[in-house]
C-alpha cells in the first residue's frame, strides 16, 4: 500500500517539532561552550532575550541574546537550529535580522546550525542590487564529535551525535555519549530524562537501531541502581518462587493420592511427601 504524500509530510514535521524542543529545552545548558567552541565567540555578558519579535505577525525565533565579547564589542547573538534544508532560510534569517535591528538598535550576528547531515543545500547569501546580506551556516557533522562528547554538561554531550563519527562505529559513539550521560547527570531521573532526549536525537541521523544495539552492550545502563527496577526482580523473585512451590505441591499431591490408593499408611505417605496428615486426609 503507497505512503501519502501528506502522512509522510506529516511525519517529518513531527520529527522536526521534537528536535526542536529537545534543542530549545538544553541550548540555556550547553549554549556558552557551543559558542565558543563552535562558533568562536568568547562572550562575557549574556543576556537571553523574548524568543517572539512582534511584527504584521508574530515571529518566533529559537534563540536570541544580547552579548557583549571579549572586544568589548555588543551586539545581538541570534541562532536557529535546522533539523531539514528550508529554500526559504535566507530570507527569514534576513526577516529576523531587521526586526531585530530595529527593536534593539544593535549589530546582529546570525547563525544558522545545520543538524541533519555533512552539508546543507540552503542558500545563505543574498547578493543583488542594493541589498548584500549574509549568514553563517554550520553543519555540525562538521565537528568531531568529542568536542560535544568531552563536555562535562550532559546536554552538550546529547550534541555529540550530530558530530562528525570519524572513523568510529555508530554504536560506539552512543554507548561513549550514554555512558557520559550516566556518569556527569545528576541523579538516575536526569540521567533517564537524557536516554529519552537521545532516543529522539538519533531519529535525525537515522541511528534508531544502532541505539538500541549500543543501549544492549551498555548492559541496562546499571539499571539494577533503580528503585522500580529492583522492585520489578523482587516481585518477578517472588512470584517464580511461588509458582515453583506450587508446581512442587501439586506434584506431592499426585505422588501421595496414587500411594494413598495402593493402601499405604497415611503416616508414611507423610514421611515420604512432605504433605500434612491433614492435606492427605481429603484426598481421594
């Protein structure tokens, strides 16, 4: 049965909505040392700043700050973070620029960070008579991806996978970040909160199964540390020891109606089973 168009429109759409609220929920963690290491910007003040600009429309950005470098130099930091190549990118990136001239009265500098693959076909440049713009366009498959994995900040660390592997296995890569994750979150719930962030992010580079592999060879991720995972084996213990002294009940049963018929003392069946006088009493 074909795929529709719409499902299939639908479907990336989704995908994208769940990026960007992984990005939007961590960038306020891991933001300072990805613009420095990443976008080469060693800022001293920041200052976030309303992610709507209000125009004819409402228009939302993913992040905007007002910074000031070690230059001395202010001026306004704004980042969007693209899961899929839009043809329309430099033209809102133009859009924002002006809006956000003309609220704050600062210098713009704008980046937009490419997270689905080696390069983006998005134009990035406009150049035509009388009107020169540009931004910066950056494909983190780019970056080795220990720059992001090296970081003691857990929601760095989940950027990792859009690095670029080198020559290292997939699955070695996402057991490296889930085990950064496990050691530097602060506590089990985080660290669980990250695993399903990841389990998201890894949708982008199509590594859905090498996940699963990598979430194996960690070994339950200590799991045995969890409170309901060790309520889970004590009950699964209970329950199989009460269902093996069931089966042995049964079988003494048997054992003892057969022996019982054949005019054997209940005293020595007894003896022989196990059972009570009494539970022998009834049988038969």
């Amino acid at each position: 049965m074909p795929v529709k168009v719409n499902s299939i429109a639908e479907d990336l759409l989704n995908d994208s909505k769940l990026y960007d609220k992984i990005i939007k929920e961590n960038a306020h963690k891991f933001s300072p040392e990805f613009t420095e290491k990443i976008l080469g910007l060693n800022i001293v003040t920041r200052a976030d700043l309303q992610e709507s600009l209000q125009h004819t429309n409402e228009v939302v950005s993913d992040q905007m700050s007002k910074v000031t470098d070690d230059k001395g130099r202010t001026y306004i930091l704004h980042i969007e973070w693209q899961s899929t190549d839009d043809p329309a990118m430099v033209n809102r990136m133009l859009g924002y620029r002006t809006m956000l001239r003309r609220k704050y009265n600062l210098p713009v500098r704008q980046y937009v960070v490419f997270l689905a693959r080696p390069k983006s076909s998005m134009s990035y440049a406009i150049d035509e008579e009388h009107l020169k713009f540009q931004y910066h366009l950056i494909a983190l498959q780019q970056y080795d991806y220990k720059i992001f994995l090296n970081s003691s900040i857990p929601e760095q660390k989940l950027m990792a996978i859009f690095g670029n592997f080198e020559n290292r296995a997939p699955v070695e890569v996402i057991k490296d970040i889930l085990l950064g994750i496990e050691k530097d979150a602060d506590g089990e719930l985080n660290a669980a909160r990250y695993r399903q962030q990841l389990r998201g992010l890894v949708q982008l580079r199509k590594l859905t199964t090498h996940f699963k592999i990598a979430m194996g060879i960690v070994g339950t991720f200590k799991v045995e540390k969890d409170p309901f995972y060790q309520q889970g084996r004590r009950e699964e213990r209970a329950k199989a020891k009460k269902e093996k002294k069931e089966i042995a009940l049964e079988i003494a049963l048997e054992i003892a109606l057969k022996l019982k018929m054949k005019g054997m003392l209940v005293e020595d069946i007894s003896e022989l089973t196990g059972l009570s006088i009494e539970q022998i009493q009834v049988l038969g």
